[in-house]
C-alpha cells in the first residue's frame, strides 16, 4: 500500500475517535455539588428486593391493624392458630393465618429513598395505616403504610425508626386496610355434605339432602299474600301412582292453601338451602340502629326451613344500592352482604309455585267414582280381580277387572282414561279471592279399604272463561271453563264406547 494512503486512513481513524470523545463529553449528565430532590415518579435507589425484617412464625404473639376503619388485633394462641379479638364467638377465614405469614419475613420489592427530605409526597407524613408485629420476647416491627405507588398497585412503607422509604407489595397493602369485618367468614349456611354409603365408601348414600319444610313471607309473595307465609313440607312419595304413569309429589303445600308442590319449579328454592356464601361481612355484632338501617328489623323477606332436622331462619334485608341484599342467619351475629341471585326466595310467583295436580287416589284403590254434571248422576262401580302370585312366590295387590256405569258394563280402557280426565282437574292458579259461583259439576271418590271415606271434588262457575275447582270444601283452585267443557264431551263419548280425550 502506498505509505501516504495508509497514514491518511490512520489519520482519519484518528480523528472519528477524537470525534466520539468530544460527543461523549458533550452528553454526560454533569456533576452538581447539590443533589436534586427525588421526585415520587423517581424514586429508585435500587431495584433489589430489600428484607427489612424476618423472624419465625412460631415467634409472633400478636399483630395490629390500625387504619380508618379501626383497631383489629390478631393474636397467635398456639402454633396454627390464630384469634381475631372481636371474633371469639364469630367463624373466621384464613386471613388470620396469612396475615401471620406475610409479616413473618417483609420484604420490601425496592428502595425509593433513603433519607428523603419530604414525607408528605409519599404519604408518610399522616400514614393511612399502622401494623404492629409484637413478638413472645416482647419485641416489635412497626410498619406505617403511605401512599399507593404510581403504578397503582402497592404501596409506600416505613419500618421502625429507619428513615428510608420503600415500595411494598400490594398483598401488605391490601392487609393494612383490613378490619374486623374482613377476618370474618362469608359462608351463610354451610354447605350440606352427602354422608357416605354404608355399602361403599365411594359412593354417596344420597345425593341431596332431606328439606323438610319450609316457609317463606314476603318479598314478591306480598302482593298476593300480605304477611301470611307460603309453606310447604316434606311428603311420602306416592309410588303407586308411577304406575299409572302419575308421580305424587313429595312436598305438599300447607299454606296459603293444601296442594301438591310443583317440583320442578321449586327447584331453586330448596337447592338455596343446600349452602349459601356471602360476598362479604357487611357487620360484626350489628346494634338495633345497624339492624335498622340494613332493614333487618323490618325485613324484606324472611326464609324458614328445616334442613335435615337443622332449622334455619334467613332474614333478608335491604338492598346495597347493587345487585346485594343485607342478610343475617340466626345462629351467627353478623350482616352477610349476598348477592340477589343467590336469593331466590325474594322473588317466586305463587302459582308457578303448584303442582297441577290437586288430587290423586290411586285407580285401584278406588270402589266407586259419583260424577254429577248438572243435574244428572254417574255412577262408576268397579271390581277387582284376584291377587297374581309373582316370581317370588309374593301375592301383589289386586287390579281392576271390571267397571260399570249406571249399573251397565262399559270398556274398561275407555274408564282408564276418562279416570285420569278426572285427576287432571287443574289447579292453574290460587283462589285467593275466594271466587265462587253455581255448582255445576262433581266427582266423589269411595274407596275399597275404607267405605266410610269419602272425597269430593268441586267446579264452580265463576265467569264465562273460568272455574273455581274445591277439594272437600275446600275452594281453593281456579282453572279455565275448557276443563267443563272437555268434561262432558268425554262423558258423552265414553257412554257411546268411545276413548275420552285427554286435551282441553
């Protein structure tokens, strides 16, 4: 290479160096002899994480919560466990038992400043809270919460008498503004838990448990019932009837009025009582001005019900302003805020509430059926025919062999199904007026076990469109004047050997 070449590419090499230096001391911060203040968005000393105490867990006696809200004490009994003072006759959580852990080693998630001069951009001047870690040997860690960090979780700390302000988790800071309220368990009615089956341990010996009776006043119930409770209690499953392809239900209704429950439609209403969790704990022993203002002492709806021969009273109150409503359960002495869909006692439809069906003797254990429409009689006389011996070598019941109206043989399929038109008298509402009118027809049941026992159903005309339907006196149902109608053209359709239709 030619020398002058080469000395001017070194030459040139020479000068992008000097260039680099000159620009490098051009942009480098400059030394001041006065430090600037840090400002709450630059605050970083250091970004390592900074234990500031650590003893055992074994070694606490108590910590204190001092905030807004008040003082909560939590003191460490024996090793695990843990007495909020407050709640010696209230369930607790687990809080207890993580507060304990968190503050048994604090560390701090960074250093902000180690002697700053102003404590009142980090809210250290007024803390917002106060925790107290006192242990067995009768020292102490006092940590003072401050502001939240800028970045919206965690939050500003100091410990004992160090001057430093450090960033803290938002775990610590959400512990800091506990109070009594917060130590408390949400669970309302514990949830029920299927025992095990004798025959396996696997298997649950049944999977819901008994209700076996309930009543509920107010709420949406109100309107049609003012202060008198709808009711209902566990029967005995009418087996018998499956075999006429009928299902008895196996609640009866007692209040407003005697009736089959709608099973289906009440499903809710009885699963409620399976368990029932809280949003949270609005009070801890509420006085009567608490009860009042949460509208427990003239509650919106109030829940009784027997639960496996627990019995349970749930008064609801008023509403959060949200969708949660105050509720207290007797047994424990707190307000429970739960949600309203967790509720659905409050708002239930009385005739929804029915089964349609209002009566439902068995076929066979009936002797005799009287039937008035208008001013004429029929009289359904049956026979039973001999008890069949089954595989068993057992003797079943006896079954229908014949039947006769007015005297005169007719089919006994056909009676079958005009017999399940009769039991399909439908309660399709609750007469709570007490609705009523001219007699226009009538069904009354005897029977082969007892010939003394009667039962009688009742319509009454009260409209153009609609009946009142009583059972032995009783007239407590309302159906559409259709069910008349269909019912003698199947009277007439079965005297002239033909099948009564079903449909109305």
């Amino acid at each position: 290479m030619n020398k002058k070449i080469r000395n001017l590419i070194i030459g040139a090499v020479v000068l992008v160096l000097l260039v680099g230096v000159l620009l490098l001391l051009l942009f480098l911060p400059q030394q001041s002899s006065e430090p600037e203040e840090s400002s709450v968005s630059e605050t970083s000393v250091t970004s390592s994480t900074v234990e500031l105490f650590s003893r055992e867990t074994t070694e606490i006696d108590t910590i204190t919560l001092e905030n807004e809200a008040g003082v909560v004490t939590v003191k460490q009994e024996a090793e695990s466990t843990y007495q909020v003072q407050g709640l010696e006759d209230i369930e607790q959580n687990a809080n207890a038992s993580s507060l304990m852990s968190s503050l048994s080693t604090l560390n701090a998630t960074q250093l902000v400043e180690e002697n700053p001069s102003d404590l009142a951009k980090y809210g250290m001047d007024t803390p917002s809270a106060t925790v107290t870690v006192q242990y067995t040997d009768g020292s102490s860690n006092v940590l003072k919460i401050g502001n939240t960090l800028p970045t919206g979780t965690g939050c500003y700390g100091m410990v004992n008498d160090d001057p430093a302000v450090y960033a803290l988790s938002s775990t610590i800071e959400n512990y800091a503004g506990y109070s009594l309220t917060d130590f408390a368990s949400t669970t309302v009615i514990e949830t029920w838990v299927a025992p095990t089956s004798e025959e396996s341990s696997d298997e649950p010996a049944k999977t819901e448990p008994d209700i076996r009776s309930m009543s509920i006043t107010g709420g949406t119930l109100t309107e049609q019932l003012g202060d008198t409770p709808f009711t209902f209690v566990m029967g005995e499953m009418n087996e018998e009837l499956a075999g006429y392809g009928l299902n008895g239900s196996t609640w009866i209704i007692t209040s407003p009025v005697t009736a089959s429950l709608h099973t289906d439609n009440t499903t809710s209403i009885r699963e409620g009582a399976y368990g029932l969790e809280a949003a949270s704990v609005a009070a801890i022993h509420p006085d009567e001005a608490a009860l009042a203002e949460y509208g427990l002492t003239d509650p919106y709806c109030v829940v009784e019900f027997d639960r496996e021969g627990e019995e349970f009273t749930l008064t609801i109150g008023n509403s959060d302003g949200g969708t949660g409503r105050y509720v207290m359960v007797n047994g424990k002495d707190e307000v429970f805020l739960v949600d309203e869909n967790s509720l659905p006692w409050m708002n239930i439809q009385l005739n929804q509430m029915l089964s349609s069906l209002i009566f439902l003797p068995f076929i066979d254990d009936v002797s005799q059926v009287d039937l008035t429409i208008g001013d004429q009689v029929y009289t359904f006389e049956t026979t039973l025919g001999e008890p069949e011996v089954n595989e068993d070598g057992e003797e079943e019941d006896p079954t229908l062999e014949s039947v006769t109206c007015n005297g005169e043989e007719i089919d006994l399929e056909n009676y079958r199904a005009m017999y399940q038109y009769l039991l399909s008298a439908p309660a399709e509402d609750i007469n709570l007026s007490g609705e009523t009118g001219p007699l226009i027809a009538s069904f009354t049941y005897h029977y082969f076990d007892d010939p003394d026992r009667t039962d009688t159903v009742e319509i009454f005309q009260t409209s153009e469109r609609k009946c009142s339907i009583a059972l032995n006196g009783s007239n407590d149902f309302t159906c559409r004047m259709a069910y008349y109608t269909r019912l003698v053209e199947n009277m007439e359709a079965l005297l002239n050997g033909e099948e009564p239709d079903l449909d109305y």
